[in-house]
C-alpha cells in the first residue's frame, strides 16, 4: 500500500471465509477509483443459499457481518464495501489448491474504468 503498511491477503482470507454466506474469498491489491492508489480489494465466493441473487443484493447481505468480522483485523488491511465483488463460479486457484491472486490482479487490472 502507498503508506508502506503490508497486508498480509491470507489474514483478510481467514478472516471473511468466516463470514456465514462466504464459501471462499480471495483478497489482493487492487487500483482505486480514478488512480488514487493501491486499495484492499476482495472477491467472494458465497455459499449456495445466496448464488440466485444480485451482487448487489449479496453484498448487501453479507457486509453487516463482513464489517464486524473485520474489527480484528488493522483498519488498513479491512475491504471496504465498494471494493468487494462477488463470483457466482469458483474461485481460480493455483495448482497447489491457493487462491489464484494473481488471476484476480489481472482481472481487476483489465477491467474498463469509470472515470
């Protein structure tokens, strides 16, 4: 992060895969809105019960207890509501069964900008 704080992806993991509704999560550092910088940035995976409905509508219901799980964790390491994403398929992971940081990175990384 631009404040030279580190955070550490598979804390933030454990911590939302906590989350009742959260099958799995894959956390990494993303671009903010308009270039401002390196933020947090999560995509979750959720559990059956919630795959029929919106991201919108997931987020919504997920982030009470998203918010709450994360009071354990450095504010700078904590995903904020705006950078959360929601995979109705699984998560990529790496041929050791990790999550595939990296294939979100480029993800994000090539997705248009509003600016």
């Amino acid at each position: 992060l631009p404040t030279g704080k580190k955070v550490h992806p598979g804390n933030v993991e454990r911590v939302l895969k906590r989350v009742a509704g959260v099958e799995n999560a894959v956390v990494f550092s993303g671009q903010g809105l308009n270039g401002s910088g390196e933020v947090v940035k999560a995509v979750i995976y959720p559990t059956e019960e919630y795959r029929s409905r919106s991201e919108p509508q997931i987020i919504k219901a997920l982030w009470p207890e998203i918010q709450t799980s994360q009071q354990e964790l450095d504010s700078f390491e904590r995903v904020q509501r705006g950078h959360i994403s929601i995979s109705l398929e699984p998560l990529a992971e790496t041929p050791k069964g990790e999550p595939n940081r990296r294939y979100y990175v480029e993800k994000d990384r090539n997705k248009p900008r509003a600016d």
